[in-house]
C-alpha cells in the first residue's frame, strides 16, 4: 500500500500528504524548497501548511528573517 493512500485514510487529502511527505523527506524547509519537493503551486503550498498547521502535523519558525516549516513526527496522526 502507498504510504500516500495510508495518509489520506488518516484523513488528510491527497494534496495534504503530497507535502506532508515533501517535508518529511526535505525536513525543516521555507516554501519554495516544498513547492519544489511535491511539484505543487507555491500559492497552494501556502494553504496546505496551514491545514497541516491546525492539525498539529507542521510546525514553523524564523531563521534569518525567511519562515521555515517543519514537520512533526508522523505518530501524531494517530
């Protein structure tokens, strides 16, 4: 089974777990490097972190001024 297929069960959309994945692979990264890792808009990038954000799955903080997302472990699905 498709690690994308067990995150969308969990409940997150297929966009959602393209990213969520990108970030796990990529880890802490700003919006662009994401955008590059999923082949996803980088406008839409932004609204997906923040569904991952209310979710508690992607956390984000500064590091010279530029927004870096990261993600949490993927135990928090459960």
């Amino acid at each position: 089974m498709k690690i994308e297929k067990v995150l969308q069960d969990f409940g997150l959309s297929e966009k959602e777990s393209r990213v969520y994945l990108a970030l796990l692979q990529v880890g802490p990264a700003p919006v662009q490097k994401i955008a590059d890792k999923s082949s996803l808009a980088r406008s839409t990038i932004y609204e997906i972190l923040n569904a991952l954000i209310k979710r508690g799955l992607v956390n984000t903080y500064l590091k010279k001024r530029v927004k870096y997302f990261s993600p949490e472990e993927p135990e928090k699905l459960v």
